[in-house]
C-alpha cells in the first residue's frame, strides 16, 4: 500500500515543483503587470502545494523536503512531460495552466474523499487556492479564446501541441488498483473523464476546438523517469547554489 | 526598491509667477498644516510635472529592480528561499503597479510612462544596472538595496501627495518583509562555511560603490530644490539619507564580520556624520547616461516582455473614449 | 543576449533592440478600483486600481495585486467611470456641505456609500442607500449617513456595476494567512545571529 501511496504523492509534488518554477520564470517579465503579479501567487502556490505533499512523504519515511526536491536527478522524477516544456510565448503558459491546472483542481476534489486522512485535509485546506486558479486560467481562456485571429489562432496551436502532453498527466501506474480499492484515490481514468468534461465545457464557450482524443497518441513516460531534454537543465539550475557547497546551509 | 538621486527636470522657478496667486497661496497653505494634496485638487504645474517624475522614475526603477535579483530566481536554493525570493521579486512588480497608479492620478497614462522608459526618455535607479554575479549578490540587494530604499521611501511617504503617500504606505509595510528577509539570508552566509563568506564579502566589495551612489550626489541647494522641499515633493537631501543609511546598517554590517571596502569609512562622534571616500561621480553619471554594464540588458528585457505581451493586450483591448486616470 | 540569467538566456529575439513602436495616447486597458474587506465585520476600504480589460478580469487580476498579505473576507471591483465623486473639500468644511438639494426619496437602485475622513488616507465604506440614480445617492446618503464626522470626499456606487465576490468564492483567502513567508515576522535571524556573535567573540 505504502508503494502506490508514495507514487501518487511523489508524482503529484513533482508536478506541481517543476510548474511552479517554470511558471515562476515568468515573474517580471509577464505580458501586463497585474498578470504577472497573479502568475507569480499561482507559482508560489504550487511550490507551497508541492512541499506540503513532500513533507507528507518526510512522514513516511523519505528523505526531507530540499534534499528531495533539489537534488534528485530527472530519470528519479516522476512528473508528466507537460509540465517540464520551456514556457514559450504566453499562450503556451496559459494553456498549460488552464489544461493542468483543471485537471489538478479536479484531482484534490477527488481527494477531499480520500481515506488517507493527510491527503484529504490538505486537499481540503487548498480547495480555495485550486478555485482561485482555475477561475483565473477559466477567465483567460474565455476571453483570448475568441477575442481576435491571432489570439485565438495562437490559443489553437498551443492547444494542439500541447493536449498529447496533457493526456500525459493521466498515465496509469502500475500500482494503482490498491489505490482505488482501498479508498485513496479514484485512479487516472476516473480522473480523466472529469477533466475531459471540465475542459470541453469552457473550450465550448470559446471559438476554439478541442483535439480528436482518438487521434493523438498521448506523450508517455514522465512518471517511469523518462523525459525530455528540457528537465534535467532545469533540475541543474534548481541545485546550482547548493552544489557549490553541499555541506553549507542557505 | 527607490533610490534617491532621481533626476529632477532643470526649473524655471519663474513658471510659479504665472500661477493664479491665490490658488498658489492656498495650496501652500494646506501643505504648511500638513494636509495632503489629492488629485481633484488645484495645483501648480511645476508640482504636477514634478511629481509625475518622480513617481515615474520610482515605478521604473521596481520594475526594473524585478530583474538583477530575478536573475536568481530559478536558482534559489531550497524551499524556504525559493518562495521568500519569489514574492519578493513578486512585491516589486506589484510597487511598480501601484506607483504608476499614483503616477497615472496626475494625468500621465501608464503605457506612456513605460513606453518612455523603453526608449530611454525617462531614467530609473541606477544600481540596477549591475550585475548579480552570485546568490550572495542577490542577497545584498534584498537587504541592503531595500534598506536603502526604506530610508528614501519612509521619508517620502511624509510628502504631500496623497496618493504617492498611500502607495509608499504598503510599500514600505512590504518592504519590511525584503530587509528581514535579505538579513536573515546574510546571517546565514556569515555564519557559514567559509566558501559562503567570501561570496557574499565579494559581493559587497561589488555593491559598495553603487550602494553608495544609490542615494545621489550631494544635493546644491538651489531655488529649485528649495521649492520642492517647500511642497514636500523632495522630503530630504541625499546626503542626509545617505547619512542614515550608513548610520543604521554599517553597524550591521561589522557586526557580521565582514570589510566595507573604504579604508576612509569611520564615523565623526562630534557631528555624528560619517566620512567616507567621495563616491565616482563621473562613474554614476557614465552609468545613468546609458554606459553601465547592464543598462542595456535590462531595458532590452524589458522591451521584448513588452512586445511579447502586446498580442494579449491588444486581443482584450476595446475602444475607451476618453482617458481616465484612476481616483486615488 | 548574453545574461547571467538563465531566463534571459532563454528569451526569444523579439523585434528591433532598443526599439520599440510608438503607443496611440490611449493604447491602454481601462482602470478599475478595487475595494478590500480585511475582515468580517471590517468595513470595505479602497485599496488602489487595476488596469483591466473588463468588470471580470478586473476582478481576477485585483485578487493578487491586492489580498496577497495578512487576511481578506472580501474583494470587489468596479469600473472607475461608475464611480460618481463628490467634490473635495479641507479644513472644517464637509463635502456633505457641497451637495445641494433635497432628497427625492429613496430609488430603486442601490448604492454602495464610502467616505474620505482623512486626507491622504483611503476612502471607506460608510454604508449603503437605495436611490434612483447617483445624485440621488449623493443626497440619500447626506440625509441619512451625514453624521457630522467631517468627510471631505463621497463617492457613491451603483452595486449593479460591482463585480461582488460570491459566497462560495470566499475561500479563495482560507490559506492566505498560513502564507508567512510573505510577512516580516517569519525571518528572525536572530537566534543565529547570537550564536555567531558568542562564538566570534
């Protein structure tokens, strides 16, 4: 049981790590001032959100939070690959946060039932947080999604790109039965099926399409520790000033 | 995070003698009793044109400022300083917003004050044009750039414009957070290892000169600072804040073991004013003119978040058919 | 470009350096003002403006800019044209004692009330009225929140133009006040700083 338990938390800190700091690369240089100062909160929600789940896992057993977080290499990660994916222009950052973000809100919601009682509170306790983010990235979406040509054609494009990735974040584990027996968590399918409906209803109330799901070929691997080339510079970065002295405390 | 030695226009004193006297006499008269001026009220041009200037110039330089320790950003190490490095960064993208703001209440709008900034019309803090070598450098901007600034920023907030007042209100409240935080982050360093220690003594002998130069040359008085000190607009003179500065944090800065590098740097105990070796003005003036190492840079960086951000601003944008500046 | 920031680094080559095209006077978003509940129990006060393309993203955008420190009840934002303002007024003048005419009586819009009592300090919410239009609110309200406090400044909202914060929405701020690291008080240095003071000495 432990097994599938600390998969589902390692996975589920290491995304919301490797987000928030991408997402924190957009402080100062956001497209317009009150957004970057939203974008950032969100940023430090999810590195918030990922210690608490990581000192959770502290509780059963692992090592402690920064040496975890900071000094792992990316095949020890366990993220999907869609949060690891360089920012690039804004409408590829919008479009990870409203596909992973929705699908995050939907999964603590999940949780707020979990027998595992560490998991259920936080999931409770962060309700307001996932509510706020999803309003936000709901509201943008909205609004760029059928605001001019390029807005929208820009919103389609990393819309396209990015959904295999996305179906990413549902990649089943192997341990994942005990899970759903046992009352911890409803499983990935269950999850997906909520997302997708959550998704389809606010791409609706725009004017772009949703992907055929049975066309795309879902990007695989992130939580085995296969992923692209984009983590482990990022991983690098994260460390740089620990590795200069491991002994020194910061 | 403001420096003084901000860039007051060159003022004919005599464009006072064009304003309606009696108007003149009243405005004066209410900052005398130590009120504040709000938006809607009457005042001189010569306040108007010189508060949008300053005001401005502080927006810029937080804006700016976001950047050298933003440098950092990715990097920071661990949890705890991550997120502390993070909403700092975040809190001067938000005193940007809030100073311009204030700057837009006396009628200049905001994408005008950072379209001047872009094409180098309107100037900002000087020591941002430095570069952040080292975590440790970043560490002494969040504690001594933002002491800095406190100094400037406190005095200030006891001007006569209401708005700018209340904008500097929470800065300053934020900016208590930015100078406990660098703090706590140098303690570590001073108390650690000793790779740590020389880092951040490197980082100081760095910093020292443009900390220095923070505050501005000294100030010649003049009829035209003698008019913005009467209006409170300027609320002390750079000296004096340099002065306080030193007086509060080279203490500090002894006390955690570390050489300022001016061997001239002693304070006098009978005018309790402090010597110092005369900062390199030509440098300050060379680096404010656009010839510092990292003045182009970070007005690049902030050109091309611009333009990247112009698609989003231009999908949402709809026609307004007048201008209005916010209220307070 | 070549950055000691990575992010730098990573940036894509936009445009012309050091050039950047010329805005139309009135390229921009629209204000809008933002008004905090602290508290339950606490009055609304003004806490500063957003530029924004609409009521909604106004609201989204104020969220951050401005409860991201201490506590929040309640947030609420309104278009900066719908804010009707009274003159200003100093010394022991009241602005009350500028808004001529009787009151017709109470209308069937609401209005939202906040008064200046301080210079330089923020406007805060005094209460609320029902009128017909923003005058009448004006007059409503020195009928009957005028209580011989000086105000030197009135602005009357009608509520329909608020984007209010719902119910269900104020969880949004549950963990706001867990968020310590924001806040002065959860850097002490101290204890290591005594630490290292003993052991230099």
């Amino acid at each position: 049981m432990t097994l599938a338990l600390k998969e589902l938390l390692y996975k589920m800190a290491d995304d919301q790590l490797i987000l928030g700091h991408r997402n924190s690369e957009w402080t100062g240089m956001g497209p317009l001032l009150e957004e970057d100062i939203a974008f950032s909160s969100m940023a430090q929600d999810k590195i918030g959100q990922s210690l608490a789940l990581y000192t959770i896992l502290q509780a059963l057993g692992e090592q402690d939070p920064d040496t975890v977080a900071f000094t792992r290499n990316a095949n020890q990660f366990h993220n999907c690959q869609l949060v690891e994916l360089p920012n690039q222009e804004y409408d590829f950052s919008l479009i990870r946060h409203f596909l992973f973000d929705t699908a995050e809100a939907l999964r603590f919601e999940m949780l707020t039932n979990s027998s595992y009682e560490p998991l259920a509170q936080l999931a409770k306790k962060i309700r307001g947080e996932l509510r706020y983010h999803t309003l936000h990235a709901n509201t943008w979406i909205k609004q760029l999604g059928s605001a001019t040509p390029e807005s929208t054609e820009r919103l389609q494009k990393s819309l396209d790109y990015a959904m295999p990735f996305a179906l990413g974040i549902f990649e089943p584990s192997p341990n994942e039965q005990e899970l759903i027996t046992t009352g911890i968590f409803e499983g990935e399918v269950a999850l997906q099926k909520k997302w997708l409906a959550k998704v389809e209803s606010v791409i609706s109330q725009t004017k772009l399409t949703l992907p055929d799901l049975k066309s795309i070929k879902p990007e695989l691997g992130g939580r085995k520790g296969i992923h692209t080339d984009h983590l482990q510079p990022l991983l690098d970065e994260m460390s740089e000033v620990f590795k200069i002295d491991p002994t020194a405390e910061w | 995070m403001y420096g003084g030695g901000n860039t007051f226009e060159g003022i004919k004193t005599d464009s006072i003698a064009s304003e309606d006297p009696i108007l003149l006499a009243a405005f004066e008269a209410r900052i005398e009793r130590g009120e504040k001026i709000e938006p809607t009220d009457w005042m001189p041009q010569l306040y108007r044109k010189q508060l949008i200037r300053m005001i401005e110039q502080h927006a810029h330089s937080e804006i700016i400022g976001a950047l050298p320790e933003g440098t950092w950003i990715t990097r920071a190490p661990g949890f705890k300083r991550k997120m502390s490095l993070m909403a700092k960064v975040q809190d001067e993208v938000g005193h940007a917003q809030l100073l311009y703001s204030a700057a837009e209440t006396l009628g200049k709008p905001r994408e005008k004050m950072i379209e001047d900034l872009i094409n180098g019309k309107s100037k900002y803090s000087n020591i941002f044009n430095y570069p952040t070598f080292t975590w440790a450098d970043c560490c002494f901007i969040s504690w001594l750039v933002d002491a800095g600034a406190i100094v400037n920023q406190l005095a200030n907030a006891k001007g006569s414009y209401g708005p700018y007042c209340r904008a500097l209100d929470r800065i300053c409240a934020e900016e208590s957070f930015h100078l406990k935080y660098g703090h706590h982050c140098v303690i570590y360093l001073a108390s650690g290892t000793a790779v740590q220690k020389q880092m951040f003594q490197e980082a100081l002998n760095r910093w020292w000169p443009p900390m220095m130069h923070f505050f501005g040359p000294a100030d010649k008085i003049s009829a035209h600072t003698e008019v913005l000190m009467r209006w409170k607009v300027k609320m002390g003179t750079n000296d004096e804040m340099r002065n306080q500065f030193l007086d509060m944090y080279v203490p500090k800065i002894w006390e955690l073991g570390f050489t300022i590098p001016d061997p001239n740097l002693k304070k006098d105990t009978e005018t309790g004013k402090w010597n110092y070796t005369e900062p390199d003005w030509e440098e300050f003036k060379r680096v404010i003119n656009g010839d510092g190492p990292c003045n182009k840079e970070r007005l690049e960086v902030r050109r091309i978040a611009e333009e990247r951000g112009k698609w989003v601003r231009d999908a949402l944008k709809t026609s307004r058919q007048a201008y209005v500046s916010p209220l307070a | 470009m070549n950055s000691l920031d990575p992010r730098v680094e990573r940036l894509p080559k936009v445009g012309e350096e050091g050039k950047i095209n010329p805005k139309a006077p009135l390229d921009q978003f629209g204000t809008y003002e933002v008004f905090v509940e602290p508290k339950p129990g606490k009055p609304f006060q003004h806490e500063g403006a957003v530029h924004a393309p609409n009521l909604e993203m106004a609201y989204v955008l104020a969220k951050e800019t401005f409860t991201r420190r201490f506590t929040c009840s309640s947030l609420y934002v309104c278009d900066t044209r719908d804010v009707f303002v009274s003159p200003m007024t100093e010394g022991e003048q009241s602005a009350y004692d500028l808004i001529d005419g009787t009151s017709i009586g109470e209308g069937k819009s609401e209005f939202e009330i906040y008064h200046l009592v301080k210079r330089g300090k923020q406007h805060i919410h005094a209460g609320s009225v029902n009128a017909s239009d923003a005058k009448g609110a004006m007059l409503q309200a020195k009928a009957t929140l005028n209580n011989g406090k000086l105000v030197y400044n009135i602005w009357t909202i009608q509520k329909d133009k608020i984007r209010f914060t719902s119910e269900e929405e104020k969880e949004y701020w549950i963990t706001l006040p867990e968020k310590k690291f924001r806040d002065a008080s959860d850097y002490k240095g101290g204890d290591k700083l005594k630490k290292f003071l003993e052991q230099k000495a």
